[in-house]
C-alpha cells in the first residue's frame, strides 16, 4: 500500500469516528439539557416544599398550573404532601419525608449531570484531536500533489 493511499484511508477511518463522535456528543449535550431541566424542576420543587413548611392550615397560596400560570388555593393539610414515585405512581408522604425524598433526587440528579458533562468534555477532546489530525493528514496529501513527480 503508497503512502498516498495508507494516507487516505487513515482520513477516511479519522472521517468515520468524527462523525461518531459529533453524534455522541450532540446525545450527550442533550442528555445535559434534560438533566438541567429535571434539576432546575427539582429545585423549584425543593423551595416550595421550604415554603409550605413555613405555612400554616388553611394559609392562602398561589399554584403552578403550567406555562407561568398560577391559581389560588387553600392549604388543606401542610404536613402531608403527594410525592410522585415513578411510573404514575404518587404516594403520600409527610413533608419532611418529602423532602428528603426531592433532595436525594436532586443530588443523584447532579451527579449524573456532572459525569455527563465530563463525558462531554472527553469527547469534545478528542473530536478536537481527530480534527486537527485529519487537517494535517489534508495538509500533507495537498502538498504531495502539488510537488512534481519525477
């Protein structure tokens, strides 16, 4: 095998594991996004559960219904709260379970966000690796068709 052509396959092997990498990283950077939206729900889960603890029976509060919506509603009962388990599963638990419940949700939460992003920057990486390399490959076969042939 020429040079020329171990040249050319090695661009084309380097061509095939960029775009494996670019789609990993493109599923990676979403799985962020949702682990962002998951955590930032939680969060606003977390502070209301903080707020409710500081309320009384019957106290007068304002819902989320969706979309930045909010409708008033009477607390009925401020120590017991309806956890969602998975899978349409709700259980009622009280409020300090509740949120121990939300807060080992959100720390598990933020481990997976980090490992992710980390994962992310090691493909991010080594994209960079392939590309530079493939530029010097492309580089290299320019110059070798550009010098004549004896």
């Amino acid at each position: 095998m020429t040079t020329a052509s171990k040249t050319e396959e090695e661009v084309r092997k380097l061509s095939i594991e960029l775009r494996y990498f670019e789609q990993t990283a493109e599923t990676l950077q979403q799985r962020v996004s949702m682990l962002n939206a998951a955590i930032t729900d939680l969060s606003y889960a977390t502070e209301t559960l903080d707020n409710i603890e500081k309320e009384k029976e019957n106290a007068e509060m304002l819902v989320p219904i969706g979309g930045g919506n909010y409708a008033s509603a009477k607390l009925a009962n401020p120590d017991k709260v309806v956890v969602g388990m998975g899978a349409g599963v709700s259980i009622e638990k009280t409020l300090p379970e509740a949120k121990t419940i939300v807060k080992e949700r959100l720390e598990e939460l933020q481990k997976t966000q980090v490992s992710a992003q980390q994962q992310l920057i090691q493909i991010a990486e080594r994209i960079n690796q392939d590309r530079n390399r493939m530029e010097n490959l492309l580089a290299g076969m320019r110059e070798g068709q550009q010098q004549p042939h004896v």
